[in-house]
C-alpha cells in the first residue's frame, strides 16, 4: 500500500494535470468559437448578392457546444468537459514524443459533428449525423486529429502540431469543405419500395423517415494511419 503522504501527492499531481489540459482545451475551443465567427462575417462581407442566397449561420449553444449551418449542413461543434488519456495500445503512445513524458498522453477532445439543417429544421429526430473528426488537445497545447481520411492525414503529427490559430483556422476549413464533398445519396431502393400506411402518414406529417448522407450505412472511422 502506498504511503499516505505519497498518496497525497499522486492526487494533487493528477488533478493538476488535468486541470491543466482542461484549461488548454478550453482555450482551444474558445479559438475554434472565435474562428467560426469570422468565418460567417468574412463570408457575409465577401459574398454579395448571390442569386441563391446561402445561409451561413453561426450559433453559441453554450460553453461547450457549438454550430455552423451552411447551406444544408451544420457543423456541431462539442468540447467534452472530461479528460482523457490514450490506450497503452493507441499508435500515438508508439511515439518518441509520448515516451518521452506520458503527461503528454492526457488530452482533452473537442468533437465536430455534420447533420442535415433539415434534421433540425423539421425536428427529424431519428436523422442521423457522423462524427468527421475529434481533436485531442494535450497540456502543451499539442494536437493530434482522429477523423476521416481528407482530414485526419493532414493532422496526425502529434510530436511538433501546436493549435495555433492559423491551425485552427485550417481545421474548420477543412471540416467545412469535407462537408460540402459528403453529399447525400439516396438510400437502396430496395429499402424504400415497401412501406406501411402508418409508415408514409408518418412521413407525410411528421417527416420523421430517417435521413442522413449515407443513409442504411453506420458511420465507421477509417482505418488510423501510422504516426512517425
């Protein structure tokens, strides 16, 4: 059994650390609010009379969430108020950098999810959404991305990425214009061919058929690329 006093110490390290990484994320997400905004404005002011006009929308839901609607997407962006630490088999934990000090292994994670505007719009409660990327965020304001392909490959570099604010602006960008390439398809028709009379009521007044980008396929992360 550990020593009282060590144990104690083993405490207070613990909880500071993670305060630390707290406060780190925190900030982090604070620099992806600011970037966001922008990122509306700069739109509104350089895009002038469009003959379709696009709604590009930004909304704060909060401390830990947020959201930009574009067109028929919204990007939902959610920092979770814990922290976490990589599993011992992670290929982040394979790295000099992580071997070097495993406090760098604590990370806090900021999620970006898309949705369909119209899930939200019509209150479609059963459309589906997918989560295109989460950043971890470490006490040395360290980043590293796990997301799919287009994104997670230009992040991936643990040991030298800072989020830095020209980072940040790259990652919404990014984000955005994933979205835009993810269009949506429509589902089997073979899915589609038989419904119920409850069924198309349903459809008809509540519009509650479940819809999302790659409708009758669960969301499944790409296989992680080696880190150096």
């Amino acid at each position: 059994m550990m020593p009282k006093p060590d144990l104690f110490k083993l405490m207070v390290a613990k909880a500071s650390l993670k305060q630390e990484v707290y406060s780190k994320t925190m900030e982090a997400f604070r620099h992806f609010k600011d970037k966001t905004i922008r990122f509306a404005e700069d739109f509104h002011t350089q895009v002038k009379s469009p003959a379709w006009p696009v709604p590009v929308e930004y909304k704060d839901h909060g401390t830990f969430e947020f959201e930009l609607k574009f067109g028929g997407d919204v990007l939902i962006f959610f920092m979770h108020s814990n922290i976490f630490e990589f599993s011992r088999d992670h290929e982040v934990m394979k790295t000099s950098y992580i071997k070097g000090d495993l406090s760098r292994s604590y990370c806090g994670i900021i999620h970006i999810f898309n949705f369909l505007a119209d899930s939200f719009k019509y209150n479609r409660t059963n459309d589906l959404g997918y989560l295109i990327a989460r950043i971890f965020v470490n006490r040395e304001n360290h980043y590293f991305i796990e997301g799919k392909r287009e994104i997670g490959l230009l992040y991936n570099n643990f040991a030298s990425a800072k989020l830095t604010d020209k980072a940040v602006d790259s990652i919404i960008q990014s984000s955005i214009q994933y979205t835009l390439n993810f269009d949506l398809l429509t589902p089997p028709y073979d899915n589609m061919k038989e419904v119920t009379v409850q069924e198309i009521q349903t459809i008809l007044e509540a519009m509650q058929t479940r819809t999302g980008k790659r409708l009758g396929f669960r969301f499944q992360a790409d296989e992680p690329e080696s880190i150096d």
